[in-house]
C-alpha cells in the first residue's frame, strides 16, 4: 500500500521536473479531479454512508477540535513572526478530499470511503464556514454568511457530498444498494472514480517545492501541527470510544485524519503574496509527514 503512494509522488516529482506535465497540464488533471471524479469520490463515500448518533458525536468533536487548534495558531502567531500571518492556517483543517480520501481507499477499500466521510464531514464543514471565513478576514477580504453559502454550492465537490448526504440520510441510498440496480450504481462509481487515487498523488509530487532558506520556521510549523494534531486524536479518540464501541476502522480514519497536510485551498482563496513560499514549503513538508505517518498506519491495518 506504501509502495503506490511513494510511486505515484517521485512520478508526479520526476514529471514536473522534467516538464513531461507542465504546470497547464497538472492544472487541466486538478480540474477533472475536483470537477469530476472527487464529487463522485465524495458522493459515493456519503451516499453509503450510515447516518446515527455517532456520526453526530464525530461530527461535533471534529468541528470543535479543529476550532481550537484555530484558536491555538492565532495564539502561536507571535512565535514566528514575520512568517506568522498564515500560521492558523496551516496548523488546522486538513486536506481530506485531494488526499485523505485517496490514503483511505488504499488502506480499508474503496468501499469503505464512508467511514471516512463520517470523519471527513465535520473537516469539510469546518474548512467552509470558520476556515475559510477567517482566511478571507486574513486576506482583508469581507465575508459572510452568503460568501460561505456561494462557495459551498459553487462547489462541485460540496455539491457532491450535499448530495450523497441528501440522498444517503432520507434512506433513498439504502434502496438503490439494496435494488437490482446495485450492481450497475456501484460499478458505474467506481469507474468513475478508479483514477482519482493516482492522480491526486501525482499532483502532489508535482506541487511539492522546497525552499532552504526558510525550512527553520517550516520544520517549526510542521512540529507544531504534529503536536496539535496528535492532541486532537488523543482527545477526540479518547470521548468518542468512550462513549461509543471500539471500531477499528473508524479510529484508523480519525488517525489518518490527523495526519493530513493543511488543505490546499490556501493559495486559492488567499494572495499568499511574498509569504508564498513559505506556505508552498509548509503544506510539502506537511504532505511528507503523512506519507511517513501512513507507513505505521499501514502496519497496523494488518494487526
């Protein structure tokens, strides 16, 4: 499972590189990847999802978690000036639909993507209401409720995950899963989606840049995350099965969660401007710490 993510990224790296992709055509695969196959990615992963009180208690800590590690980042921000207006951002959220839902597939299946939506579903709320609000604020850019709203269902990927919800939590997904017409839902998705995985890690080996001048306030950044981001899955973990019964996978997609870079839309949504690449390096570091933190995980799969 390790040897295809190593793979795909030193391909995406090599290609770059040597400009077998340019920079045009890596951005042409993130379209047909966040326009086409990870809606269906997502789509799927909730419409198969099962919708119970514990998708509501990970849901709320999730939220929650990521809320103070927020708060934590604006605390830190002094620490690390003059590299500290991004900070926050890179020290919360995480990157579930470009890469976490890809690590996930390979580690439990593709069928059991909507574990990891359970998990995901609080990460991607959280990114588009506090996350992307505040990064707005950040940028010195006005935002609301309607900005948030516009950016949810602008996007093809909100649009979705609302979708599989809608249709996942009135039943209605149930009864297609359990019709004659299973077979041919399943099969038409996972074609659809068969792709995504491999060049979602393509694209990270081609975005992966690093800057040696301003690795110390990076590696200070990536530190810092690991040290949140282990709290949060102590904490959050720990009520959770607390509360609920042990599951196995579901602590792996908590795990694997917490392990994921920033998310990507930094550069998006936000003019870097000269902190860009410190951002760029950050998130690169950061996407190597997961791939190092998936080895162990790989290995526990299989205990």
């Amino acid at each position: 499972m390790v040897l295809p993510v190593l793979a795909m990224i030193l391909i995406g790296s090599y290609a770059g590189k040597k400009q077998i992709i340019t920079k045009t055509g890596i951005e042409g695969i993130r379209t047909v990847i966040g326009d086409i196959t990870l809606p269906v990615v997502l789509f799927n992963a909730f419409f198969t999802a099962e919708y119970n009180l514990r998708m509501l208690l990970v849901f709320i800590c999730v939220y929650a978690g990521f809320a103070l590690a927020l708060f934590i980042g604006f605390v830190s921000k002094r620490f690390l000036r003059p590299y500290d207006r991004f900070l926050p951002f890179l020290l919360t959220s995480a990157e579930g639909g470009m890469l976490g839902y890809a690590l996930f597939s390979l580690l439990a299946g593709d069928e059991n993507t909507s574990i990891f939506a359970i998990v995901d579903i609080g990460q991607t709320v959280f990114a588009y209401t506090l996350y992307l609000t505040f990064l707005k604020l950040a940028d010195g850019k006005k935002t609301g409720i309607k900005d948030v709203a516009k950016d949810v269902v602008t996007n093809k990927a909100c649009i979705g995950m609302l979708l599989g919800i809608v249709l996942g939590a009135t039943g209605i997904g149930g009864v297609v899963l359990s019709s004659e017409f299973s077979g041919i839902v399943t099969e038409l998705i996972s074609f659809i989606t068969a792709p995504t995985s491999a060049l979602i890690l393509l694209i990270v080996g081609f975005d992966l840049h690093f800057s040696k001048e301003i690795m110390s306030p990076v590696i200070k950044t990536a530190v810092l995350r690991i040290g949140i981001m282990a709290l949060l899955l102590a904490a959050v973990g720990s009520i959770l099965f607390t509360i609920t019964a042990w599951d196995k996978n579901l602590f792996m997609a908590l795990a694997l969660m917490y392990s994921l870079p920033a998310p990507f839309i930094i550069p998006l949504f936000a003019d870097v401007g000269k902190d860009g690449a410190y951002v760029s390096t950050a998130l690169s570091v950061e996407t190597l710490v997961t791939v190092i933190l998936f080895i162990p995980l790989v290995i526990y799969s299989f205990m």
